[in-house]
C-alpha cells in the first residue's frame, strides 16, 4: 500500500455513512502506527490480546479518549483484566463467561458494553452461539443486569461468496431485530459490529454499525512473530 494511514483512513471514512463506526483493529500493529490513525481522527481501537493491549495502552496513556474494543476471544481468567482495559467487550462468546463478566463488574462497581458473538453458519474454528443457542439463552442473559448488552457481534466463515456473506450480515442484522421485539428489559440489540477489510462494505450494506478494520488500514500483519 503507498498510501498513508492517514491517507487510508480518510478515503474509508469518507465512502462510510456517519453512523458507522469504524474500530480501528491495531492487533499485531505498533503504538506509533496507533498514534498515527489517532492523529488522523481514529478514536476507537480493537485489540484481540489483553497482554498485548495492557502494553500499548500503557504506552498510549496520554491519549486519553481512545475507546478500546476487545474483539478477540476471552479466557475466563482473564475477564478481570478485560473489564480494567476495554470498554466494549465485542467477543462475548458464551452464557459462561457473561455471567462471569456480570459477577466482575458488579465488584468492580461497572457497566461494561458489550456484544454478543454469534454464528450465523456453523464454523468450526470460531467460537460463539448458533442462533438456536442464542435464542435459548436469552433468559438468562437478560438477567446479567451489571452488563450492558448492546449489540451482535459476527464473522462469517472463510470461504463464502459476496452473496452468501451478505446473506450472514443480512440474518445476524435480522436476528438482532427479533430479539428487539421481544422486548427484553436488559437487551437493546441496537449494534451490529460486523465487517472487516475483506467484507466491510457488505457489512455496512445489510446494517453494520461497528465495522472492524485491520489490514485496510495498516497494512499486513507480520503473522510469524
Ligand atoms: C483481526 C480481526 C479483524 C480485522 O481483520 P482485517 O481483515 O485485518 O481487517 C476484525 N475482527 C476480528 C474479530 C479480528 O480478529
């Protein structure tokens, strides 16, 4: 890519309607690059390693209005440390760990946002609900009342068409406005954060409202470090 971040960014923002929110993916990618797109107007960050996040927002402290996403797969053992460095937890993957999550943040005296990870397809190499398992815990989830249950988190499978990607984004956005109306008194599915560099503009097409962007943005990540 010649371009710039900056460059980059600027030319996503502008083909993307202004109620999309674009989370910079900075996983594998250095805090001086993060300084760059913050610099270019990125407030939002997503980081799938809580280790790996812990050191860069040490080194990123005096950019103090960066919200950051954690969209990557959480161990239990490590919900703690979640809740301390994200505010938007988009990889709520199972009824275990929002539960465990809920029991943390009413200790730490917090409500944090976050999403719940679903799989329209089965797919073996990625964690969540199947819509059926979703449905069947919503009972359940609408009683972790310490969390803020604000949104469907997706990925489609490796492998699809554009069609059947869009038709992923297009049930998850479907599923979201089912559970909408049953009218829950603790879920307001109101987010889609769906859409990453290969798939975004499906995304947005068929209602995302966080789409997550990492290569597009910085360039290729080094994956043999
Ligand atoms: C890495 C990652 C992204 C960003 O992927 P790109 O293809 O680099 O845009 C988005 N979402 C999740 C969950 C990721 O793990």
């Amino acid at each position: 890519m010649s371009s710039s971040i900056d460059e980059r960014i600027t030319s996503i923002r502008s083909s993307l309607p202004a109620s999309v929110r674009l989370i910079a993916v900075s996983k594998q990618v250095p805090a001086e690059a993060i300084r760059l797109a913050y610099n270019a107007g990125i407030r939002d960050f997503g980081e799938s390693r809580i280790q790996e996040a812990a050191t860069k927002q040490e080194q990123l402290q005096d950019l103090s209005d960066i919200t950051w996403h954690l969209i990557g797969h959480l161990q239990s053992n490590k919900a703690k440390k979640a809740l301390e460095l994200f505010e938007w937890i988009h990889s709520v993957d199972n009824l275990k760990l929002a539960q465990r999550l809920n029991q943390l943040a009413q200790q730490l005296g917090i409500s944090p946002k976050v999403c719940l990870q679903v799989k329209i397809l089965p797919d073996a190499n990625k964690s969540g609900w199947s819509v059926p398992e979703l449905l069947a815990d919503l009972t359940e989830l609408n009683q972790c009342k310490f969390l803020q249950i604000q949104g469907l988190m997706t990925i489609p499978p490796l492998g699809l068409s554009e069609t059947e990607i869009y038709d992923v984004f297009y049930s998850t956005n479907q599923l979201a406005q089912e559970i909408q109306l049953q009218n829950w008194s603790n879920l307001h599915i109101q987010h889609l954060s769906m859409g990453m560099s290969g798939d975004y503009q499906l995304a947005v097409k068929a209602g995302a409202t966080m789409i997550r962007l990492g290569t597009i943005l910085f360039g290729d990540r080094n994956y043999n470090k």
